[in-house]
C-alpha cells in the first residue's frame, strides 16, 4: 500500500472517528431530552393528581367543620338550652352544655369550644386547662352575633396567645340575650399533618397553602423544611421569579417552573382551594425527579466515553484490514444503547401508568361511598390506567373459609372462576389464629417457577399468565379483601410498582374503615330516633306523666310528658320553666313541707323518695296523686336534677279510705263480740263447776239407796254439764286465739305418751258406751319427740276423737302415729261415720260451721272444734288435711314439720 493510500485511509478513518464521536454525543443528548420530557411530563400528571387530592381533603375538611357548626346551630334542643342559661346562668344547664361541649371537641378533635356572652366575656369554656384561650372584644363579638351567620376566620394568632388556630363563629340570637359559640381549631392537630403527608416516600416534595396578603404572599401551614414557616414565612410579590409568587399573581391554576426560596429549581402544581382565597402548592425538587436520568445519563457518557476510548485505541492498531470490525462493534454499542433506552422508558411508563391507577383510585374513594362500587371501579381503573390483563378482588369470609369474588375486569374469562384457597390464603399471608397478618401481600414473577403448586397456578400458566400479584387489604388489623393483578409479563412487578400497589391496598382498607365508622354512625343515629320515638310512645300511654325537674323552691319543671294536661289540667306549655304557674302552686300547702322532707332524707341516702298528696287542677278540682322519683347526681356528687313519675291515685285512696272505715267498725265489732262471750263464758263456767261438785257428792251420799233410774238421772246431769263446760271451753279457747292472748309454751314432749296415749284414756269409756270399736297403731321402735305445746296438741287430738265418737253410730275409731316417707310425723283419726259433702269440706274449719244447721240438726256442737284445731296446727307448725265421703267416714291426716 502506498503512502498515499495510507494517508487517505487514516484521514477517512480520523474522519469517520469524528462522525461516530458527535453521533454518539447527538444520540445520547436526543435520548436524555426525551427521557427528561417523558419523565416531566408523567412527574407534571402526578402533582396534578396529588394536587388535586389534597385539594379536595382540605375542602372536605374545611366542609366538614362549618357542618359540625351547622349541626350546633340546628339543635333545637342546645339552642334553647344556650338561650335559658344566656339569660338565667342556670348551673344545672350549665353542667348539660359544658358535657355537650366536651363531647363535640373530643368527638371533632377541635382545641376548645367556648361560650361568649354579649360582654366578650367567656360563660362556658371547654378546654384542656394548659390551652392559651383567645380574648375576644365586646365589639367583635356583637358583630358576629349581629352578623346572624356562621362564619370562619383565617389561620391567624390571637394577640393574646402564641399559637396557630382558626376560630368558628355560631352566633345565638335571644330576645332577651344573646350569646356566641366559638368553636378554636388547632391545625397543629390534623390539617396541617394532612396537608404534609406525602402519597409516597420523598425527599424533597413539599405541600404549601399560602395566601395573598398586602403586596406578599404568606405560607399558612408548617413548611417541610422551614420549621415555624406558619404564618411567619412569606415572599415578596416583586419576587416574580419564584414559582409560588408567579401563581398568585397569574391566579390560574397549572404547572410552573422556577426556584423556590430555597433556591431550587422545582416543578409546582398550583391550584386555589374552593371557597377561600387560599392556594394549594405541591412541589418537588427537580433534582430528586430526575436523579435517576442524571445517573442513567452519567452511565451513558461514561460507556459512551469508554467506546470512543476503545475506538481509538483499535484505529491506532488496525487501519483498512479492521474497518469492519469496527464498524460492527460501533453497531453493537448503538444496539445497546437502544436496549438500555427502551427497558428505561419501559419502566417509567409502568411506573407512570401505577401512579396513575393509585391516583384515580384514590379519586374514587374520595367520591364512591359504596362498598362494591368502589371495589368494582379500581378494578376497572386497573385494567385501563395499569394495563394489567385481569383484575379482581375478592372479600375473605373466615366463618365459612371461603373465598368470595366481589368485582373484576379484564377479557381474561377463566379468571373469573379461578383463585387461591383458604387454605392457601393463610399460608401465604400467615395467618394467625386471631385473624391478624404478618405479610401484606404475595408475588410470583414467574407461575412456571411458582412456589404455589396448584390446580388453578397450573390452570392460569396454560393461558400464557405469567406473574400474579396479591394485595392485603386491612381494616383494623383483619385482611378483608384481596386486590389481585394478572400479567402476561415475566417479573412484571418492580420494586417502586409494588410499593405502590400496596399504599393503593392500604388506602382501600382506609375507605372501608370510614365506610364501616359511617355505617355504625348512622345505624346509632336510627337506634337513637327509635328510642325517642318508642319513649315518646311510652309516655303518652302511661296513667300520669313522666317529669324532670330543678331542685329548687319551685321544682321548676324541665320536662313533663304529654300526661300533664289530664293530670293537672294545665298544659305543658303553662308549667315547663314556671311560665305561668310552678308545679309547686299546684301542690297543697300542707303537703310541701312533707314532700321537701322526704325528698332530702331519700338525697342524703341517695334513694327514691315515694309519697301521696293532693293537688289543685286548674278547674278547682282536688285529687290524690302517687309520686316516686330519683335524684340525679354528677360525678362530682352534685346534683343536676330529680326525674320521676306522678300518677292519680284519687279514686283509689278515696276507696281505701271507705275500706279502712268498714275495717275499723268490723274490728271494734268483733272485738265486742269476742270480750262479750269471753265474758259470758266464764259467767257460766264457775257455776257449772259447783253443781258438778256438789253433785259428785250427792251421788256418792246416796249410792246406795237410790234406784237405778235415779242414778241414771244423776249421770244425765253429769253428761249435760260436762257438754256445757266443753261448749265454754270451746268458746273460751277461741276468744283467746282472736284476741291474740294464747300464750303456748313449747317444751320437748313424747307425742305417743304425752298426748295419744292419755287423750285416748280418757275416750275409751264413751267409745265403750256407745258400742264402737277402737284400734290404736304406733309404729314400733321409733322417735315421736318434738318440741311443742302441749295442751294445743292435746286439744287437736281431743278434738279429733270426740267428733269420730260423735258422728260414728257403728263401726270403728282409729289413731294412727307414724312417720312417713318424708320422715314426717303424721297423726291419722279415722272413723266410719257419716262422712261429709265435698260442698261443707270447703268451709269446714270456718268457726261456728256445721253440716246440717238450724233446729232440725240430729247431732250436738257449736262449730268451734275444728276451727280451733286449724288455730292449734297453726301453733305448732302442722298442716291438717281431710279425706272423706259422705257415709262412708272420714279421716283427718296432721303433718308435722
């Protein structure tokens, strides 16, 4: 070769060096400018988005407060409440609106709730005592009560308190006086913390909510890295070049570049916040979008570099012979270069594409109060936005360990009918026995190399499905669903992508838990209006009415059911507060004193009170009424008021008062009675006794010179004074057991030797004389001892016997002493006699009752003798029954317990 040749060779080839150098530097500029336009503008739809969803939760929240003030403003209940205690600084009402207030601000997480009055000054503060509470003048506050409106001021400081807040303004206009609600929010607490969070982990995104104030631009919320920026940070409007200040004065909402005032170049999204004269910021550092490019670019420059080197270093070795060689290695490294290209631009679409799914997901949840609905859009949200092939989610039923579909999208059909076990749920997620999980979701990139060795993984890898992935969706530690995406992509899920799906997961368990806090909300509001609606009912059927009342010389009346009107005659209206008249007017005078009394003694013991008076009706009428109520304490012991109930009892005192009458004459009469025959009975008895005596005497001088009919006329006149000082006896012993002066004296006895053997002794001869025949059965070998009085016993028995003798013409007498199967001891007087009536048995221990009355009865007795026996069981602890027919006997059975 030539020297010519030579050198033409070298400069085409330093020619070509150079070519391929600014090739290699044109290509690598073109592919970092689109890959920085692509990135910018996937990073500009995301801020939007961001943007847009803090937007909308600072709206919602900023709603959410002027509604709690409009739920105030609306209680009628409260409203009247306030207006009462404005005017009357009632301490009871005090407590009542100061534990509303306490609700609402631990309910509403607000910093305090105060109460001012006309004056400016504070009646009723609901605070926590370390609070720096805000002063507000006279003047202000009779502008806001005169305003009539509900109004919010700006994030500000008091002059009088260091700290941030924002006041709600719920104005009571009274007739008489009128006061203002003022409800303090920190943002501190939860509108600042909301506006910071950031959707996903960075370094450098800020959110900012300023204003225009004057010729600046004031930051109203904590900066993320300007501490103590609220209300102090501002930017001047001369400075044109900052992003924030050129939104302001441009007042249209969009995407603007500039540096901020920290002197970086960001990227903003600007946007005013609906109803209020602030503007949302959300921004990001340029240097944190585009690091990843900057690396990828560096890389590039630095392989590119390297070729260049290695082309050099190869024409300084080789000339004609390795031009080929050459330019199939610089084809090689293009080839690269568009691989690495593509796998970048591939991957930031994905990413693009998830972040836009998160996004419009999170939209739906914002806007879809429906369970399923909502399930069924962000499936559909992911087969549009994410370009998965199939998605679905599936609610988790523990009881039945099943696995339920609930929404899905996508073309793939057998999908549809396919998914994991129960079985296998738990093993992937680890389950625990309480339901809780220790992982929040499960990949397989690739389902050929799958850990889950299944029917349906073995199903979905036939129809070309490659990777799957398994989001656990929570509330309240528990997974409920599972959001799963399908792919006919190997190793389709990267790391970011996945970080991503699973704060989408987490932020679907977020909205259910709402959903479940606002299902329970509003099924405790319905429960909370049926049992008004229930008590309401209840009241108005009851005979009276029901009340609630101060404690005070009026018993100033708080509440009375509708019964008041049939009651008092007054109506609810007339008594309610003392309007027109107390209820205390309506009580008689002689009954206050009594009524107070009785109420004090019953708070000292903390006890119902219960008691009867009368009071006047409208109409003049008197009438009885029954009242019994309860005084109701705080938690400090300090009484709040008495509830209770009074009913009208007039027609039942007045008949209780005709009933103790009749009682009264019928004690006085029967008590005459009694001392009456007690009285005649002993009249009789002493003389009787002396004739006995003397006849006795009589009979013995003259045994032996009388005939037989004259003895048989002595023993006529023994047997009829006898009957006649049994007769007395009788009545003597019931006039004792009505005026209650029988004394028993109990004392352990033998019933077998004690009572049966010696009553029976003393029967044997009239049983003999009239010709009847008499069994005495004792069980052998057993115990009849007991304590008890003995003479009663012995008059039962006696009793028993004398009417069998009596009413037995022929036949058999028996007495029987056992104990029976309950270990009891029985008494059994049985005979053959006439028996009785099922009629007469049922007043057969009634005093002074018998079978056959009148003069025409065939047998002798005055009808004392088994009521005085049913007295003496009484005595002693003994049940006395009866079994008879009429004229086949009877037998009368005493059990002793």
């Amino acid at each position: 070769m030539t020297g010519k040749n030579l050198k033409k060779n070298r400069n085409r080839l330093v020619i070509i060096y150079l070519f391929t150098i600014i090739a290699i530097i044109s290509a690598g500029l073109l592919i970092y400018f689109a890959l920085k336009d692509n990135l910018k503008k996937a990073k500009t739809n995301e801020l939007q988005s961001i943007g847009q969803l803090k937007e909308s939760q600072i709206y919602d929240w900023l709603s959410e407060r002027f509604s709690d003030a409009k739920n105030i403003q609306n209680n009628p209940f409260l409203i009247r409440a306030l207006k009462k205690y404005c005017s009357s600084k009632d301490p009871i009402l005090r407590a009542e609106i100061s534990n509303y207030f306490d609700n609402i601000r631990y309910s509403n997480n607000y910093a305090g709730i105060y109460l001012i009055d006309s004056l400016g000054e504070r009646s009723i503060t609901s605070a926590p005592t370390s609070l720096e509470i805000p002063i507000y003048s006279s003047e202000f506050v009779k502008n806001r009560i005169n305003d009539s409106e509900i109004r919010m001021n700006d994030i500000h400081r008091a002059h009088n308190t260091k700290r941030t807040h924002l006041d709600i303004f719920i104005p009571v206009a009274s007739s008489d006086k009128s006061c203002l609600i003022v409800l303090d929010v920190d943002p501190f607490a939860y509108l600042y913390p909301m506006i910071n969070k950031a959707p996903y982990e960075t370094e450098t995104m800020e959110f900012a909510v300023a204003k225009r104030s004057g010729d600046k631009v004031l930051f109203l919320n904590e900066l993320r890295h300007k501490k103590g920026s609220a209300l102090h940070s501002s930017l001047p409007l001369t400075k044109k070049n900052n992003p924030t200040v050129k939104g302001v004065l441009r007042g249209v909402n969009g995407i603007i570049e500039g540096v901020d005032y920290r002197n970086k170049n960001v990227i903003i999204d600007f946007r005013s916040i609906r109803e209020t004269d602030w503007f949302l910021i959300t921004k990001q550092d340029n240097d944190e979008i585009f690091a990843d490019l900057h690396l990828r670019g560096y890389l590039i420059f630095t392989l590119a570099s390297f070729l260049i080197a290695i082309m050099g270093f190869l024409i300084f070795l080789v000339f004609r012979d390795n031009d080929k060689k050459l330019l199939q290695e610089q084809l090689k490294s293009e080839s690269e270069k568009t691989a690495l290209t593509n796998k970048y631009n591939n991957r930031i679409i994905k990413l693009n594409r998830t972040l836009t799914v998160l996004s419009n997901i999170n939209q739906s949840i914002v806007r879809v109060k429906d369970r399923n609905r909502l399930f069924q859009e962000a499936c559909n949200i992911a087969i549009n936005d994410g370009k998965y092939s199939f998605a679905k989610i599936c609610e988790i039923e523990y009881e039945n360990r099943k696995i339920k579909l609930v929404a899905k999208a996508g073309e793939t059909e057998f999908l549809r009918r396919t998914f994991i076990s129960f079985d296998e749920f738990e093993k992937l997620f680890e389950i625990n026995p309480d339901h809780s999980f220790n992982k929040e979701y499960f990949i397989s990139q690739n389902l050929d190399d799958s850990e889950l060795n299944t029917d349906w993984i073995k199903e979905i890898n036939n129809h070309n499905i490659k990777s799957f992935g398994a989001f656990a969706i929570s509330v309240n530690g528990k997974i409920e669903a599972l959001f799963s995406f399908f792919s006919e992509t190997d190793n389709f899920f990267e790391s970011k992508e996945i970080d991503i799906l699973k704060e989408l997961a987490m932020d679907l368990g977020y909205a259910l838990e709402f959903m479940l806090e606002e299902d329970k909300r509003m099924a405790a509001e319905y429960q909370l209006s049926e049992n008004q609606r229930m008590l309401e009912t209840l009241f108005s059927n009851l005979p009276g009415m029901a009340y609630r009342c101060k404690y005070d010389d009026d018993w100033t009346m708080l509440f009375m059911s509708e019964g008041v009107q049939s009651l008092t005659g007054y109506s609810r209206e007339a008594i309610l507060y003392n309007n027109l008249i107390s209820y205390n007017e309506i009580i008689l005078p002689e009954f206050r004193k009594m009524i107070s009394d009785i109420t004090e003694k019953a708070m000292r013991n903390k006890s119902q009170h219960s008691f009867i008076y009368k009071i006047k009706r409208a109409d003049g009428e008197l009438r009885w009424v029954w009242e019994k109520g309860k005084t109701i304490f705080d938690e400090f012991g300090e009484i709040l008021f008495i509830e209770g109930f009074i009913t009208d009892i007039n027609d039942l005192k007045n008949y209780e008062e005709e009933i103790i009458l009749a009682r009264e004459q019928a004690v006085k009469a029967d008590k005459v009675k009694t001392e009456f025959l007690a009285q005649m009975s002993h009249e009789i008895r002493s003389p009787i006794n002396v004739i006995l005596s003397f006849l006795s005497l009589i009979k013995e001088e003259v045994s032996e010179i009388v005939d037989d009919e004259v003895s048989e006329g002595f023993n006529s006149i023994s047997s009829a004074s006898k009957r006649l000082i049994r007769t007395i006896d009788l009545i003597l012993n019931m006039s004792e057991m009505q005026l209650g002066s029988y004394i028993p004296s109990f004392r352990k006895i033998d019933l077998e030797y004690d009572i049966i053997n010696k009553v029976v002794n003393e029967y044997r001869e009239a049983i003999r004389i009239k010709g009847l025949d008499f069994q005495l059965e004792v069980t052998p070998n057993v115990d009849f001892s007991m304590y008890a009085d003995e003479y009663s016993l012995g008059q039962i028995v006696a009793n028993l016997i004398d009417n069998a003798i009596k009413y037995t013409d022929t036949g058999t007498i028996k007495v029987s002493l056992i104990k029976n199967i309950l270990n009891k001891i029985e008494i059994s007087i049985s005979d053959t006699g006439i028996g009785m009536s099922d009629e007469y048995k049922s007043r057969l221990f009634t005093p002074f009752s018998q079978e056959e009355e009148g003069y025409t009865r065939k047998f002798e007795g005055t009808g004392l003798g088994l009521a005085l026996v049913k007295n003496y069981c009484s005595i002693n602890n003994a049940e006395i029954r009866v079994e008879s027919e009429k004229g086949e006997g009877t037998s009368f059975i005493i059990t002793f317990y």
